[in-house]
C-alpha cells in the first residue's frame, strides 16, 4: 500500500501552509500540523482513495489553534467545541461507530478537556486514539478501514 515514505521516495512534494523554505525567517510548521498535513496528502493521493474510497470522509476539525477573540467568538458560537481529536473517520467497522484520531508530537498528552471528550467518544462506540507521527496514523487509519475486510 501506498504510504507518507513511499509519497516521499516518488520526490512528491509535500508543502504545508505557512512554510516558506529557506531563508532566516522561515517559520517551522508545528510537528502536529505537518503530521496531519501529511496524513491527508496520503488519505487524498488518487491510489489510496481507490483502496479506500471511504477515506472521501475522513476530514479535520480546527480546534486547538490559537485565534483572534472575535473569529474564536464565532466559531464557539457555531459549535466547535475543545477537546474533539483532530481527525474523525465516521466509518462503522468492527464494534466501533466511528474512528477518532488525536495527533501529538513529543511528549505532548491529550489535556484533561480532551481527554475527558475521548472518554466519552469510548463510552458511546468510537475508536479514538492518540498518534505522534502521519505513518501512525495513517497505519491506525489503514487498520481500521481493513476491519471486517475480505482478504
């Protein structure tokens, strides 16, 4: 199957927003933010999408970055809530309703708000889980979407 290295080995160029290569001022992307770049250049590529078609609904929610009062206001106000992990795949397979991914580089831990909302995803018939790098991700995704797949 087609992965992140495999992306990387073909010389496909992986470009996040706010990079800017090179240059005293460059900016780094923060590791999470390229981790889950990087799982969705995966999840989009025309290859695995024919494996996964149902990979069409993986999708991100923006919660965690740091925002002017007034677009924070209003996106509290249209419904995003802290805590939800990062990426969610609502896909039945096995006994879980919905896959549920929370991306943390180094040593960072899920808060307590997250970890708290994790819970509760368990409680009502989700997988979640925390990953630290696009290849764990992308091999918890691969995972789960083979559940209940012929060989």
């Amino acid at each position: 199957m087609l992965t992140v290295a495999d992306l990387r080995a073909a010389k496909m160029t992986f470009r996040f927003p706010g990079h800017r290569p090179g240059g005293k001022r460059a900016r780094r992307a923060a590791p999470e933010h390229q981790a889950q770049c990087a799982v969705f250049v995966w999840a989009n590529h025309p290859l695995v999408l024919l494996r996964y078609p149902l990979l069409e609904l993986l999708y991100a929610v923006p919660n965690g970055e740091k925002r002017q009062m007034q677009v924070a206001q209003r996106l509290k106000a249209e419904g995003v809530k802290a805590g939800i992990p990062d990426l969610q795949l609502p896909v039945p397979r096995g006994r879980w309703a919905g896959l549920y991914i929370e991306m943390k580089a180094g040593r960072n831990q899920p808060s307590p708000v997250q970890r708290r909302k994790m819970a509760l995803l368990q409680q009502v018939g989700h997988r979640v889980s925390v990953q630290r790098t696009a290849e764990a991700a992308i091999a918890e995704i691969e995972w789960y979407l083979n559940l209940g797949r012929a060989a």
